[in-house]
C-alpha cells in the first residue's frame, strides 16, 4: 500500500465510489506476481475512512487540529488549577499564623 495525493494511473478514480477528486488516496499496490501485471486499485480518504469505522466502529476519529486545540485546553485548565491549589494553601498559611498569633496575644 502506498499513500498518494492524486490518481496516477488507469482508472484514475476510487475503486469503491469512482470518484476523480484529488487528496489522500490509497493505492492497494495490487501485483500478480505469476505475470508483469500490476492493477491500479485506489480507494479515497472517504471510502478509507468508511472502511476503517466497519472494522472498528466504536472509535471515533478526531481532527488533528480539534485534537491539539483540546489538548490546549486541558493544559490551561490544569494550570489555572495548580494556580488555585497555590493560592488556597498561601490562604492556609495566612489563616495558621492568624490564629497562632491570636494564641499568644491570649
């Protein structure tokens, strides 16, 4: 299998759906090895992708870029709760020497 970006050869288009539109194409390399004959068989990132949710259909594909932009969010929200989590025990240590100091005026 090889990874192509437009139709090279006969037939020149997807071998499930036929389209012709360019981007991700698979080309199944098909070979007879008992003669030189090799067959063109593609199948576009649509119909890759079909096939690809019949074997497996409870994973879901995400975007890249959704995927990084999450990844963002989950950072920045674990940050802001370091940030919080600092700030609660600065408040801590403020409120035990409060009370240490009510202590000793006592």
């Amino acid at each position: 299998m090889e990874l192509l970006y437009n139709y090279q050869i006969a037939p020149g288009c997807c071998h499930r759906c036929r389209t012709t539109k360019s981007g991700k194409i698979i080309d199944l390399r098909r070979e007879d090895p008992d003669k030189v004959l090799r067959q063109a068989v593609y199948l576009c990132e649509d119909c890759t992708t079909a096939a690809y949710m019949l074997l497996n259909p409870p994973l879901v594909l995400v975007d890249r870029q959704v995927l990084a932009d999450k990844d963002g969010e989950i950072t920045a929200l674990a940050n802001e709760i370091t940030r919080l989590m600092d700030e609660a025990a600065a408040m801590d240590a403020r409120l035990v020497r409060a009370i240490a100091s009510q202590g000793a005026d006592a």
